[in-house]
C-alpha cells in the first residue's frame, strides 16, 4: 500500500537480454561491476530484466501500468520475444485482475515492451485484451510512431535501423491501432489526472512522448518511470543513457530531473524493468545517486 493506493506487480517475463554494456552503452565497466546479481551476472555482463505490469487500484478503479511485450507478435527487431508464449493473462488473474475489471491501461510511452497486452489474437485478428478499460497513450508517442508520419522521423542508416523501424510498424499495427479503433484511446499531453492520487506527466527523451505516472497519497510518494532507467547503473551514473533512448540530450535531462526530484522528497523511483526489488528510494551521492531503500516487491508471475 502506498497511501490509500495499493501496487501489485505482475511479472511477464525475466531473464538475460543482450549485456549491459550493450544495454547501457554510456555506463563506465566500474559502474557495471558493482551491479548486484540481481541486475547483471558478473559471468558475462548479461543485462537481467524483467517485463512486467504494475496493477493499481485508486479510488475504487483498476489501473494497469504498461503492458508488456504481449503473445503471438511478430518481433523481427527482438527475437528473444518474436512469438511469445507467457501465462500473463492468468498470472493476471492470481493477482485478481480479470481483463474485463480493468478501467484504465496507462502505456508510459510506445515500445513494443510496453504496448503488447493492449490486445490479444482471437478469431483471426488483433482485439482489446481490456475491453471496459481507457487506454492513455501519449499523443505524442501515437503520432511518432503512426506509420503514415514516418517522414517525419530521421531516415534510417543501417540495416539495424531499417529492422528496428519495420518492426515499430508492426507493434503500431498489432497493438496500438486495434485499441485505437475500438474507440478505447485517449491521447494526452502536457499533463493528465487520473484521479486524486495519480497523474501523467511528460518525460521525453527515451521517447518523444515518454511519460512518467506519479502517484501522491498521504505522506506516500512515487514515481513509475517506464524506461527512463533500465538498470540501477544509471542511478549512479545519470548521464548513461539506454541503447533506445532516442534523444541523448533530452534523455539525459529528464532522467537527471526524476532523480533530483525523487532524492530531494522521499519517493519510491519504479521502473519498468528492474527484476529483484524492482523499486528503490534514493539520495544524492556525488556526481549521481545512491539507492538507500530497495522495495523488496514480491511477484506474481516468473521469479
């Protein structure tokens, strides 16, 4: 419980993707080598994540925090997830959410990690896995990645980028524009209250359109951040942006400003995808920060 909010959170999938040096391509090896097991393997440097779903439930209403990466997709750019098979619908239900009982989808920004329970395969097409829910999607976010506006993003170089931007196509088309024509999106900006306890604020620089939620209740605070950190490495070290963060420089700044902020008042910094604790409060130490109280979050779902 925070304040009257409570947080459950449903595991999708963990395990090793890529290394973190890869993953966190800015990161210095010291930083690296002090990353807890939990977070890297020091066998190898593989970068341990998770996919997972926060659930809360405010003022009587049932929101989910980021979808996943979702079953069946085709995901060319990610093969670790490229047809998926994972039990989230029913871990879903060991946490006491039934698809139909959810009243608000909060997608922090649009990455095929974090859209892909927004629908599901039945009868031969992509539907609404949360038929009764409102899906808040950054409109920023929609417009970048609507495929009819890629003129309007940079030309991809490489053959890297050509997969990466034929594989955002595909997760625009298999689980943001089924929602979007069921009439259950609604695009914000600049700001969006979900209720007396929750609100969307932009946190651009992963994405456009990145957003973080924050969650005010009581004396209790706390900050979901989606992808403006991937490992704990970037809480000692600000500055070393992801491999997916499309503005270095915006990137940088908003992951400084979230960091400040939540180090100045005490407030819980949840991320998408830390396994272990999955969520921890911070303070100022040197040139970055320091974790001085992990959240210990139990799981529904993969360990």
């Amino acid at each position: 419980m925070l304040g009257d909010v409570s947080v459950t959170r449903v595991i999708e999938w963990t395990g090793p993707i890529r290394t973190v040096a890869e993953m966190v391509p800015d990161s210095t090896p010291e930083g690296r080598a002090a990353l807890k097991p939990a977070f890297r393997d020091p066998a190898d440097d593989a970068y341990r994540c998770a996919i997972q779903t926060w659930v809360l439930r405010s003022e009587g209403r049932t929101i989910v925090v980021d979808t996943g990466a979702g079953n069946d997709r085709d995901r060319p750019q990610v093969p670790a997830f490229d047809h998926l098979k994972t039990p989230f619908l029913d871990n879903l239900a060991r946490a006491g959410v039934r698809p139909e009982d959810v009243d608000v989808v909060v997608n922090t920004h649009v990455h095929y990690d974090h859209v892909g329970w927004n629908t599901r395969w039945d009868g031969g097409e992509w539907v609404p896995t949360f038929p009764n829910a409102t899906y808040l999607v950054p409109r920023i976010d929609h417009d970048y990645f609507e495929p009819v506006n890629e003129h309007r993003r940079p030309a991809p170089v490489t053959d890297a980028d050509r997969l990466r931007r034929r594989g955002s196509h595909i997760v625009f088309g298999d689980s943001v524009r089924p929602v979007v024509q069921a009439g259950l999106v609604t695009l914000w900006e600049d700001r969006y209250a979900i209720d007396r306890n929750l609100t969307l604020e932009p946190a651009p620089g992963h994405t456009p359109g990145s957003s973080v939620l924050r969650l005010r209740s009581g004396s209790d605070r706390a900050l979901f951040v989606g992808d403006i950190l991937h490992s704990p490495v970037q809480i000692a070290e600000p500055d070393a942006n992801s491999c997916f963060c499309e503005d270095a420089a915006a990137a940088r700044a908003t992951r400084r400003r979230i960091l400040a902020e939540a180090a100045g008042e005490p407030t819980l910094i949840v991320p998408a995808h830390f396994p272990g604790h999955g969520a921890a409060e911070v303070q100022a130490q040197g040139d970055g920060y320091a974790v001085t109280r992990w959240a210990g979050f139990g799981t529904v779902g993969a360990a």
